[in-house]
C-alpha cells in the first residue's frame, strides 16, 4: 500500500471518528468517549498536515505541467516554482512517515515521574533534588502541573526519593525516554581537597494509568498505617496519616506521607501503585517483542547509563544518541528542550530505519 493510499485510510478514519463522537450514547459512555477523543486528536494531526500535503502536491504538479507550456514566461515561472518546491518533497514525505509509525499507546497520558538517589551517598541525595528541581523548571515553562506523591528526605538535604505526578501537554510525549541512570561529576561541597566525585540517580517515567487500565480490588491490598517520620515527614502531623500499601500478588509496596489526610495519602499511593503495575504489564510485553528492533526504540532500559552531567567542563552527554553540549547551566535551569527534541528526532530515525528494513 502506498503512502497515499495508508493516508487517505486514516482521513477516512478520522471523518467517520467525528461522526461517530457525536452520538449521545458515547458521549455519555465516559471511558469509551475519552479513548476516542485520544485517538481522534492524534488523527488530527495527521490528517492535517496530509491535506497540507495534498495542497503541496498539488501545487507541484501544475507546475511541472507548466513547463510544457508554449509561453516562455509561463515555463520560467514554473522553473522558479519548482526549484522552490522540489527541494521540499523528501522533508513533506519523512514528515508523514513519522506521523505514520505505530502509535505508542501511551501517547497523551500524564506521568508519574520518580527519582531515588543511587550510588554516591549525601552527593546522591543532593544531585537528586537538582533533578527534580531541572524537571520543575521545564514543566513550570510548559504550564505542566506539578503533584507531589511522597518525599524521602535526608539530612544533607538531597532527596533519597522524590515521587510525583506531571499533568499536561505532550508530557508523554516530551519525557518518554528520561528513564535511565543519570550520572553526575563535580566537586562537593563538602569536599576538602577540591576533588571530582562520580553519583547517580536514577530516573523512571511512566505513564500514568488509568482505573480503566488496571484495576486494583481491595482483597488484593495489605494496608498499613504509621506516623509520618524523619526529615521528610516530621512537620506533617503527629497522627497515624502515613500509609503503606502492599499488593499481595505481587508484593510491590507503595508508601505515602505528604499529606495530613490518611484518605488522600491512600489515594496518591493507589495512583503510583496503579501506575507500576501499568508499567510492569508494559515492560512484560516489550520482553516479548524484544527480538523485533522496532519494539525495543525507547524502552528506556534503566540498567544502562543514558546521560553524565559534568560540572567542572559544564557538560551534559547524552549517551545513547552521542549528543555534548556545553550549556550545563542552562540545561539544569530547565532549558531542555535541546536534548529532548534531539532524542526524539533520534529514536524516531530508528524507528523509520527499522521500518524501511522490514
């Protein structure tokens, strides 16, 4: 089938989609009207830049005609047209190959984003918060809205762990392949005699699920409930509002303590415990995909170290797309677009490379 022909299916697609999104009973079928609509929206896309295309084509092939016009004014004029168009058709046709490979499913979700403090000790802890705080940065500049679902201090102020959630935008979308070991070289503060220490944290983002997606029954949940403690939880309250859950089948645990309300401590946990299990059920069917090239673009191996940040040069290498760039500072205030937008177009060449193998 020809790239014409897949496109032309999906604008078919996408008209009967809006028709079928305005009948009452799916609107009134509220998980069923939400699955559409993110379907609809990624087919918007491509639907729009395929009739952008098609004007394109258009335009190009009248003035290809053009240039067996008898009119000498009429074929200098298409000449002109043509060498301003023709450059442009490999740019139009890689556009529309990416909007035709296989959609992740995760597209449009929320995340959970959590970051533990690895090797490396206080450093670890320290080289954590600036994580987070790099991650804030970029979402605060996106208007992405920030949860936090549970916070482990410890007494160098670093974070041994940081758990939260991200609402908006494209946040899949932009942050799918930060999961992975970050590693971090500088001097810390804390160090007399000025030498470089290597730490790192690691980093999972998930997309967040949905009750739809996985569904939790209270038989299969061990809850428990403690006071809220150490450096992370001592101005939270004096009452048993900290929760530990437990999912029996498979022994995750999951424990909560931002809030002052056990109900809402509870209900964060159930967000993160739903989300790991969504990953899990995930990360089972890449295993059995793995021999297939396409399956494994962006899986995000957290064994493997992805980035080093290193102070003293000002430094930030992203390993797995051979990418330096000598703006640290800048990148830890949050200005990620750069790296992001360079593993996107990297993972997504893959992508096509495997595509056009097949």
């Amino acid at each position: 089938m020809s790239l014409f022909d897949k496109l032309a299916e999906v604008e078919a697609r996408y008209d009967a989609m809006g028709e079928e999104l305005s009948q009452p009973d799916v609107a009134a079928d509220q998980n069923r009207f939400k699955q559409l609509m993110r379907e609809y929206s990624h087919l918007r896309e491509i639907v729009e830049i395929y009739r952008e295309w098609r004007d394109f084509n258009t335009e190009l092939a009248d003035a290809r005609e053009l240039l067996a016009d008898d009119d000498d004014d009429l074929r200098e004029m298409a000449r002109e047209e043509l060498s301003r168009l023709e450059p442009q058709v490999e740019g139009w046709e890689r556009k529309l190959k990416v909007l035709l490979l296989p959609k992740d499913p995760n597209e449009g979700r929320n995340v959970i984003l959590e970051i533990r403090a690895g090797v490396g000790g206080d450093e670890a802890g320290l080289f954590a918060a600036d994580l987070f705080r790099m991650y804030s940065r970029y979402g605060d500049s996106r208007r992405w809205k920030f949860e936090l679902l549970n916070l482990s201090a410890n007494e160098a102020g670093g974070y041994k762990e940081v758990i939260c959630s991200i609402a908006g935008d494209d946040v899949y979308a932009r942050l799918k392949y930060e999961s992975g070991v970050h590693r971090v070289q500088r001097v810390p503060a804390t160090e007399a005699q000025g030498r470089i220490h290597t730490s790192t944290c690691t980093v999972a983002l998930m997309p967040e699920a949905e009750e739809v997606d996985i569904q939790i029954e209270e038989k299969d949940l061990r809850v428990d409930v403690f006071r809220a403690s150490g450096p992370g939880g001592q101005s939270v309250n004096t009452t048993d509002s900290a929760v530990r859950l437990t999912h029996l089948p498979t022994n995750m645990v999951v424990t909560c303590q931002d809030e002052k309300s056990q109900h809402k401590n509870k209900a964060k946990a159930l967000k993160v415990l739903r989300t790991r299990l969504y990953e899990k059920e995930q990360e089972a069917q890449r295993a059995e995909q793995r021999d297939m090239r396409l399956s494994q673009v962006g899986t995000g191996d957290r064994s493997e170290r992805i980035r080093t940040y290193n102070f003293p040069q000002g430094r930030l290498t992203d390993h797995r797309i051979g990418l330096t760039l000598y703006s640290l500072e800048r990148l830890m205030e949050g200005e990620l677009d750069e790296v992001l937008s360079a593993c996107t177009a990297h993972f997504e060449a893959e992508a096509l490379k495997a595509v056009d193998e097949e």
